[in-house]
C-alpha cells in the first residue's frame, strides 16, 4: 500500500505534521509505504524521512507525471519514483491551504486531483486543518468536488467547520478533530541549556505581512514592549526560530531594540523544536504550531494571532485569555504576561492546559480511528482485486 502525504516540508508546524502521520501510521500498517510531490521540500530531506518520490509535473492545467510511466515499474523504483495511480490512499495535511487567504489556485488543484483520484479508485483524507472562508464561484465550486470526492474531512476548529459547511451543507464526512500533532513526543537537544533558556518567545514574520494595517503595523513594537516587560522582572527571554530568515530578522530586531545580549536559538528539526518548548516554563508565540507544542506539553503560553485558528486553539485549551491583543497598552501587556510567570495564577493555567491536552490527546487518537478505518477498508479492496 502507498500512501501520499500532502504536506510542504518548508514549514516547521507542516513538518512536524508530517512526523506524526508518519508514527501513527507506521505503528498500525508497518508495511505501507509513503510518497511525496517533489514541490514538498528538498529531494534530501524526503530522501531523508524515507518518502517516494511522486511523478508530479502539472503544466497548462495538464498533469504530466505519467509520463513516467514510459520506465518500467522496476526501473522507477530503482529511483524511488510512484506514478499517481499507483496511489491508494492520500492523506492531505495542508494546515491552512484551502482559503480565500491564499487565493483559489490551491483548492481548485486539489479539487482537479480528486477527479483523477476518483478514477483511480484513490481514497482521501483531509486531516485536522483550517479551512476558509470561500468566497468566489470558483472556490466554492472547487471545495464542493473535493467535498464530494473525500472519504473524510476534519476541520480544525467550529469556525472552519462552519466555513465549509456553508458551502457544501452538513454532510457525515465532514467532522471537526482538533489539531493532531498533540501526540507526538519532542527530543531536547543535548547542546540546549534548559536552565538557562527558560522563556521563550517565538517571532512570526506573518504577523507582518498577514494581519490586518493597524496589527502589522503594531507588531514589532508590541513585541519589543513585551521583551522590556520581561527584562523589567527580571526575565531574560530567547528567541527560538521556527521557520526562515524573515523570522530570524524579527528576531534580531527586537534583540536590538532592547540593546542586544538576548539569545537567538535556530533549530531546524521539529521534533527539536517541540523538545525545546517542552523544557520551557513560559512561552510566546505567534506561531501556531509553537503554541500547540507548548500547550500540549503543559506549558503556559500566550499568542499572537493573524487567524481565527489561534483563537479556537486557546478556547479548546481552556486559556481564552491566552490571545494577546496587538493594540494593547503598556498595562494590559503587563497584566497578560503577569499571568503566565506569577506563581497562584501560572499555576492555574498549567493545571487546566494539561487537564485540556488530556482529553484532546483521547480525541485525537479517536480521529485517528476513524482514518485506520478508511484505509483498512481500501487494504481490504486491494486484496479483493487481486484475486
């Protein structure tokens, strides 16, 4: 059985992803093996976690990846490569790809691989995402076929579910499954000094470039307050860089702001990432992967947010209060970190984020189910046809 993962390697969160689709799956089918598009990251990091390579060449609204098909099947596993048909189940972690935000060339490529999935007797799976909203004709056509075409879809949160729902109605394989990389377990670095890196704050450069006029503007300074805040109280935060360079220099700005001296820790595994987070005590992130990490794991957060998914995040960890407002005042920034780092009340959140991450971890395992079963049932058809 192979199985595709849709997932773009060039993200820390979008990778970490793939990691616990990777462990769940492998422990319930040791034998299946998983394939990637070549858009997905570098060949070497794929090469890397073991992946086929996906013959994917779209072009002209033609997709030419079968053209591979002119090599033996012998000769394209000899370089690791699956022709799309050869596909049985697809298994799409896209995060937050299928949305006005990003416009509707993505949804409507997914909804034209449906159509060719359809034909190839492929099942698909939208694991837990963002969706929406949905706007124009065209990516309201394209999230009905997809609709149609899924064994099942999992929205993220009830705003997003609300978003399909509006387009396509309620339907039995679209449910709501909160994010699912609560179970995978974090590695601490040997080199990460845990007891001196104890606050961490997590930079986005979306948070710029995403986020309405006044709260890009607001950004940076709002940051650069909150590391003056912490320093004031005698905290001296890092920065932990959970994506590229534009988040590095955020980073190195705000540093600056507040005359330097503050570390910058770049990791690039995302397992490392979540191991960092758990050995923190506090954390803020305008990431939403740093914040799942960090809430999963028992570890007060607060968050910026350019989304609605950041909200609903905070809602399902009990810690509403968790969402910074970017336009807020010196006394309210004050008040919002007070929460996180005083004992009576740190410890509150602690034992409500934990008691949340609990009974989401039971959830998650229980939307896992629901996938062994999609694709226990595309195993059993396989053996079926090869009789």
């Amino acid at each position: 059985m192979i199985i595709e993962t849709r997932v773009n390697l060039g993200n820390k969160g979008a990778e970490l992803m793939l990691h616990a689709i990777l462990e769940k799956m492998k422990g319930f089918f040791p034998d299946a093996e998983f394939a990637m598009l070549p858009q997905s990251g570098s060949y070497y990091r794929r090469a890397e976690l073991g992946l086929l390579q996906k013959a994917w060449y779209p072009r002209y609204g033609f997709q030419w990846g079968e053209a591979a098909s002119l090599a033996t099947e012998k000769i394209r596993r000899m370089y690791g490569i699956v022709l799309e048909r050869e596909i049985d189940i697809v298994l799409d972690a896209s995060g937050f790809g299928y949305t006005d935000v990003w416009g509707a060339g993505p949804t409507i490529e997914l909804a034209n691989s449906c159509k060719r999935w359809k034909k190839n007797n492929t099942r698909l799976v939208l694991l837990p995402q963002a969706f929406g909203p949905f706007t124009s004709k065209a990516i309201k056509d394209a999230i009905k076929t997809v609709a149609d075409s899924a064994d099942l879809i999992f929205a993220r949160d009830a705003i997003s579910y609300g978003y399909l729902t509006e387009v396509v109605g309620e339907r039995a394989n679209i449910k709501i499954a909160a994010d699912f990389t609560n179970l995978i377990k974090g590695v601490l670095p040997g080199d990460f000094d845990a007891k001196k890196n104890r606050f961490c704050i997590i930079p986005n450069h979306q948070m710029v470039s995403r986020a309405p006029k006044k709260q890009s503007e607001a950004y940076l300074p709002f940051m650069i307050k909150c590391v003056q805040y912490l320093l004031s109280k005698g905290i001296k935060p890092f920065f932990l860089i959970h994506e590229g360079p534009k988040d590095f220099i955020l980073a190195r700005d705000m540093a600056d702001a507040v005359g330097g001296g503050l570390s910058i820790v770049r990791e690039k595994h995302p397992l490392k990432i979540k191991g960092i987070l758990g050995a923190c005590e506090c954390v803020i992130s305008s990431r939403f992967h740093g914040l799942v990490s960090s809430l999963s794991q028992g570890v007060p957060a607060l968050g910026t947010a350019w989304s609605h998914k950041y909200k609903i995040l905070f809602e399902d960890y009990g810690f509403d209060d968790g969402i910074m407002d970017l336009l807020a005042g010196d006394k309210e920034i004050g008040e919002k970190i007070d929460l996180i780092i005083e004992p009576e009340s740190r410890q509150r959140i602690i034992k409500t984020i934990r008691e949340k991450s609990e009974a989401l971890k039971q959830l998650t395992d229980k939307m896992w189910e629901k996938v062994f079963v999609i694709v226990e049932k595309k195993q059993a058809d396989g053996k079926r046809n090869r009789k």
